[in-house]
C-alpha cells in the first residue's frame, strides 16, 4: 500500500517514537544492575527486584488502563502513562535503596501499562495498513531494546543513576511530542467491559496462544533480567553485550521474522523461535566462558526477535474482535508470567549460576509441547496449517472450512 494513503502518519510516527523510548527505558537497566547492587549493597534476587516490580505493576496494569481508554480515550490515558514514566524515571535516580528503586521501578511499570495497553490499538486504528503499522511498532521495539543497553551502559559508567535520569529526561520529550500529535481514532468507540476481557480465554487458540507466550516471556526476562549478573562484566562492556543482543533482536523482527512468516506462516515462525531458545537455554547453562555466553546472548535475540515479529499479530488474530480487549487480555498474561522470572532467577543464582537457564529450559519446554500439541488449533484460528496437522482429525476438518481472512476481521 501506498504510504501517502496514510492520513494519520504524524500520529502514528509519534506514537512509534514514544514506543521506542519506552522500551529503551526497561533496556537502560541491565548494563547497571551489577553496579546498583554494589553502590547499595543489596543480593542478586534484590536487585532482580527493579524488574520484577516493574514487570508485575505492568501486568496487572494492563486491564484498567484497558478500561480507562474506554471510558477516557486513548490520548488522555497514553500521555498520562508516558508523564508517570517520566517521573517515576527522574525520581529514581535519587533514590538511596532497594526499596524506593523497587517503589518507583513499579510506578514506572504502571505508566508503560498505560502506555502499552493502548498504543497498538491506537495505531492499528489509525493506519489503513495494518501490517505496516504492525511493523513499525515492532521496529520501534526492536531497536529499543538495541539501543537502551548502548545508553545504560555508556552512561551507567559514569554513574548508575544517570541512566535513570536521561530516560526520565526522554519521557518529558517524548510527552511534548505526544500532547501535540497524537489522536484519538475517528470512531468513537464503546467502553470496555471486564467481562469481555476474561471471555477471551475461553477461546482455545487464544488460550493456546497465551500459554506458549506465558513460557516463552518467562525466559525472555530470565535472559534480560538475570545474564546481566551472570556474566560479570563491567559496565560499558555489559552494555556493548547487550546492544548485540538487542540488535539480534531487532533483525529478527526486521530481517526475518516476517519473512519467514511469509513463507511457512506465523504460528510455525513462532515454534522455529521457541525452538531455537530453548536450545539457547541448554548453551547458556552449559557455556564454558564468557565468550560462548555473548555469542548465544545475540542468538537467543535473534530468536526472540522471530516470536516478538508474529505473536502481537497472532493475538490479534485470535482474540476478540475488539483489539482493545485482546491486547489487554494477552498482555495480562504476557507479562504477568514474566513479573517473577528476574527474582525467581535471582534467588536460584544462590544455588548455582546455571541453574535458572535451567529452570528456563524446563518452563520453556512445557511450552514446546503446548505448542507441539495444539498449534494446529491456533493456526486452524489464524487461517494457517501446520505441518504435523494432517495427523489430526480435528485440524484436518478445520483445514476445509472456509475461512474468514485475518486481515478482514476487524
């Protein structure tokens, strides 16, 4: 599609540019961890606790920012989330413990709830082609997290609260972009109700959907949140680690996530992703140096790039019709399954260094055999097959029902 066809791009490129700082801000920590832990002197597990506190508020977040735009709008509640970050931000690079960093680190997830429970919907209803738009929310993402590291880490050499700081700092621009061009779509649309939310679970492609995501976001924070402790690097050189982990990332959204998708469909791009990770968890754990650990760090980014590429589209595909309710329903469970794997990491750390890549492997596994046993449902749903589908009835039925085009849905 032609972009000039695109009424709204003033809109929707601000909306991506305040998508991109806000993940840049989860990013910027992990360079600083090791030296917020030794500045307050705190544990691994205490320090895990600026993520999980960040991570949890998000979560549970997520559905009342979900009904406060159907009731305020998006803008309203978008701007105020990125303003709470901005805050949030700036404050903690005052802070003096774990627990007023922990505290603000969970002001600062309740923002991006606000910020993330709304920007997809509001860009997929702005833009006329919502692949594109789908795409250039998840190019946002993906250079996000390349470039937070690079900033946590050039800065967090100076001190570990400057980080903190310029974040805030961008979140304060990124609110003047956002009060000036951001709008609210041209269809007012009716409240969301709560029960329409939790009604979405009882879809069993969504549901499938949700638990193979629920195991894979559980070892996505178990790599971002813990590696950062478990390669005892120094800042600057912590931070260069993980800009190669997030640009692994960014190509697998960019370079191959689609493409691939293209060629064997989404819900077999997403068990190539998980595949290839849970191989990734078994290096780590059983990796005989800090070099063999960068090396799977940028490879376990590419293939979390491959499932971030195709996983807002499945949900959108597979959820309720009203986007609103199923980005709030999936990213209940998106980040809710990963709120406790930084602490839970953490904790494990005591007992041996490799033993949380373990525990991803094993939680990441039960997700492999969901997948294994029930991607034809999700790709049945999603107007896709699977290869190993001919193997059962029920798929083989769904395969010669008429479908209705994911794209059309809506």
């Amino acid at each position: 599609m032609d972009r000039r066809s695109e009424p709204n791009r003033s809109a929707i490129y601000a909306t991506t540019l305040v998508a991109f700082l806000a993940i840049a801000g989860i990013a910027v920590v992990d360079p600083i961890l090791p030296a917020i832990g030794e500045a307050i002197g705190v544990t691994a597990w205490q320090v895990e606790l600026l993520f999980t506190a960040y991570i949890a508020v998000m979560a549970v977040g997520m559905i009342p920012a979900t009904l406060a735009s159907g009731r305020f709008g998006f803008k309203p509640v978008l701007v105020t989330g990125v303003s709470v970050v901005g805050v949030a931000a700036i404050l903690a690079s005052f802070s003096n413990d774990i627990v007023q960093l922990s505290v603000l680190r969970g002001v600062w997830g309740l923002g991006n709830a606000m910020f993330f429970a709304t920007a997809m919907v509001v860009l997929v209803n702005l833009a006329n082609d919502r692949e594109w738009v789908v795409g250039l929310f998840e190019t946002a993402l993906g250079l996000g997290f390349a470039v937070g590291p690079l900033i946590g880490g050039l800065l967090g050499e100076v001190s570990w609260r400057l980080p903190f700081f310029v974040c805030g700092v961008f979140m304060v621009l990124a609110l003047a972009v956002a009060s000036r061009k951001l709008r609210e779509p041209a269809h007012k649309q009716p409240p969301v109700r709560l029960g329409a939310i939790f009604a979405t679970y009882r879809k069993p492609a969504f549901v499938t959907l949700c638990v193979v995501t629920a195991a894979y976001n559980f070892v996505f924070f178990v790599v971002l949140g813990y590696t950062p402790l478990y390669l005892h690097l120094d800042v600057i050189p912590l931070g260069l680690a993980f800009t190669g982990w997030g640009l692994g990332l960014a190509a697998g959204i960019l370079l191959v996530g689609h493409r691939l998708a293209h060629r064997i469909g989404a819900v077999q791009t997403v068990g190539v992703a998980i595949a290839g990770l849970l191989v990734c968890m078994v290096l780590f754990a059983t990796s005989t140096g800090t070099a063999m650990s960068l090396v799977v760090l940028v490879l376990a980014g590419l293939f979390m790039g491959l499932a971030n590429a195709n996983l807002t589209d499945l949900a959108l595909g597979l959820g309720s019709h009203d986007r609103r309710v199923a980005t709030g329903a999936f990213n209940l469970v998106r980040w809710g399954a990963a709120a406790p794997a930084p602490i839970i990491s953490g904790k494990l750390a005591e007992h041996g260094l490799a033993l949380p890549f373990w525990v991803g492997f094993g939680v990441l596994a039960v997700g492999v055999l969901v997948y294994l046993a029930f991607a034809h449902v999700m790709a049945a749903g999603y107007g896709e097959r699977v290869l190993w589908s001919r193997w059962n009835s029920a798929a083989r039925r769904n395969e010669h029902a008429p479908e209705e085009p994911v794209g059309e849905a809506y």
